[in-house]
C-alpha cells in the first residue's frame, strides 16, 4: 500500500501493536487445544461440546459486522480493541464460573458475542495506523503467529501442572495480559506527522471487486477445512506420534512467519489479485499431494505450503483491503471480509466431515479444488497496485 505519510512516523504505534496481536494470539493458541479438553472435563458429552463449540461460529456472523459498524461511526477502533479484552476477561471468567451444559452454553455464548469481534477489528486498526506511518503489515502481524506457536507449547506444559478444569484460567490470563497491552495501544493517527486530506476522501469500496476478493480469499481459506478438523486424526492413524505432529503444525505456522517477515519486499505489481493466486496455487499443490497419501518424508515440506496456502492469501486479503477500503469503513470493510470467510469456513468445516468419513485423505482433493476456484477468481480481479 502506498502510505498518506511519505515520511516513516516511529512513534511505537507498530511496537505496540506487535505486542497486542502476541497477546491476542496467545488467547487463541490457548483456546483452540485445550478449551475443548475443559468442556470434557466439566463434565458434558460430544454432542454437548460440539454446541457449545458452534455457538461462537454462529454468533460471529451477527456480532462482527454489528460492532465493526459501531467502531467505524463512533471513530473508536482503539478503544473497542481495551474494551473487548476487557469484557473478555470478565465473561471467561464468567465461563470458568459456570457448571453444566445450559449455564456453560448461555456463558459461551455471551463471551463469544463480545469477544469475536477483537481480531478483525484489530486488523483494521492495524492496516490504518501502519499505513498512516509508512509501515508494513506482514512484519508486525507475524508476532501474533509467534505467540500462537509459543502459547500452544506453554499452555501444552502447564497442563501436566494444573487440573484439566482449571485450564480454562489460563485463558482468563491471556485475556488480562491483551488488556494490559491494549492501554498502551497509540492513538490511531499519527500526532508528529500531517495527515494527507486523501486519507479520510478515500474512493468508496467497489463492492463487485470486494465481493470477488472475500470469496476468493473465504474459498482459499475454507480450502484448509480437512487440515483443521482432520490432520491430527489422519496422521495418527498412520503411525505419528503426537510429538511429531504437534512439528509438523508449528512447522507450518512458521513458514506462515517467514512469509509474513519478508512481505514488505513484495514488488507493488503483484498486487492483491497476484497474492491470492499464488496462496490458491500453494493450496492447491499441497492439498493435490495430501490426497494422494504422500510418503511421510514428505509431510515438512509440504507443511511448509502454508506460507502460500494461509499466509500469501491472507496478506492479499489484507492488502486489498488497505487499498481500497475507504477510511471510515475500514473496521466495515473488515467485518464483512470477516464475516463472508466464517460463512465459508463453516460451510466447508461441515461438508470436511462428511467427506473424511466416507474417503478419508482422498477428499483433500475437494479442497484443492475449493482453492482452484478461489484462485481463478481473485486472477479476475483487477486491484490497483500497492505493495503489501
């Protein structure tokens, strides 16, 4: 992205903003392992958990859009990021209070409404105060992918030391940690530098091209479903032990890091359009290779594909969105994105299943062809130039 400010404003907006996206990823890095192993313990069965578990995957849909609308009005994209980890760490706790399926769902449910809203708002405020410095996204926003990979192994350690129903406070923890973090978050503009009348006149976001993009990268994204929900299981079968799955995992994350890192040297004509089709040509390789049962050996580098399949896609979600959104939608413009990816994700977790059951790995081909069709369509989108 070309930024207003010609001149790189080093005010600690992007130190602090690295810092905050650590803190919100530790939250997830906790969650997604091990909140599953609380709601076993605390007593509910698999079709209990599995309702529990939608309940944010469906509320996602009404509270992000709803939230990212109020911030872009109210102009308060930094204070709804303090007020979301603020409310977070009040309605876990709440979780953590709650026994019984009916309590336990109505205090998820809750959390989740208040809490989901926090990663796409966090992205816009990312995208307009980096922008406004002359900063690049990809090297900032790869500090939260490091805390994912670091709270997924301190959480994995502490659960040989704290009760599998005490867990759930280690997330409470993370929550109190985003809120520390987010009260030293910098003002969203610049004080040291003029801020360009181009920013807040923006041209209005062409909603065809928005539209292409979201499905596009929703497509490349829900591409993944079979990964999510099925590699652990599939991998087991064969023989890995938990060990060297839990490599492979951070072995893809930290490709998604090394992407991440070096995006600022993008040249600006590969544009958004370009980013997509590379991250939708990287799924569709692995995914292609992943249905035809490859060799063990193989499974490194193919896991190292998820520096295209995730992060080259996510980064030319990204970039669009900083070229194109105008300033006083961003949060809007993010939400949507947000909201049209849950949709799609959704979809394709729920069919995964279907499929795993009745082809195991082979239906890796359905999602090499999700990502096919994700991939055609951003190489139809025309973005204006900008680097990522």
């Amino acid at each position: 992205m070309t930024p207003p400010i010609r001149a790189i404003v080093r005010d600690g907006f992007a130190s602090r903003l690295a810092l905050f996206y650590g803190a919100a990823f530790a939250i997830h890095g906790i969650q997604l392992p091990f909140f599953p192993a609380w709601l076993k313990a605390k007593g509910l069965d698999s079709e209990a958990i599995g309702l529990v578990l939608a309940a944010p995957m469906l509320l996602r849909m009404l509270a992000v859009p709803v939230s990212a609308r109020i911030a872009d009005r109210r102009d308060a994209l930094r204070g709804a990021l303090i007020a979301t980890s603020v409310v977070g760490t009040m309605a876990y706790s709440l979780v953590g209070l709650a026994a019984g399926f009916l309590p336990i769902f109505a205090a998820v449910a809750l959390a989740a409404t208040l809490t989901t809203p926090m990663l796409p708002l966090l992205d816009a405020y990312a995208l307009k105060g980096l922008a406004l410095r002359g900063r690049a996204y990809g090297p900032v926003r790869l500090w939260g992918s490091a805390a994912f990979i670091a709270a997924n192994l301190g959480a994995g350690f502490l659960a040989g030391w704290v009760a599998p129903t005490g867990t759930i406070w280690l997330m409470v923890a993370a929550y109190a940690a985003a809120v520390l973090v987010s009260l030293t978050l910098r003002p969203l503009r610049p004080s040291a530098a003029p801020i360009s009348p181009s920013v807040g006149h923006r041209r209005m976001l062409p909603s065809r091209r928005f539209l292409a993009i979201a499905v596009a990268a929703s497509l490349v994204q829900a591409s993944h479903a079979v990964y999510y929900s099925f590699s652990t299981v599939d991998w087991t079968a064969k023989g890995l032990s938990g060990t060297a799955i839990g490599a492979l995992w951070a072995l893809g994350v930290l490709a998604e890091i090394a992407l991440f890192a070096v995006s600022a040297r993008f040249p600006a004509r590969l544009g958004a359009g370009g980013l997509l089709a590379i991250g939708a040509g990287g799924a569709v390789v692995r995914w292609s290779a992943m249905a035809l049962d490859p060799p063990l050996v193989l499974l490194p580098l193919l896991q190292c594909l998820h520096g295209l399949s995730f992060g080259a896609a996510y980064l030319g979600a990204m970039q669009f969105l900083a070229g194109t959104a105008p300033d006083d939608r961003a949060a809007t413009a993010q939400g949507d994105l947000s909201t049209i990816q849950a949709i799609v994700m959704a979809g394709a977790t729920g069919c995964s299943g279907l499929l795993y059951g009745s082809f195991g790995s082979v239906s890796y081909g359905a999602m090499a062809l999700l990502a096919l069709l994700g991939g055609l369509i951003a190489l139809t989108v025309r973005t204006r130039s900008s680097s990522p």
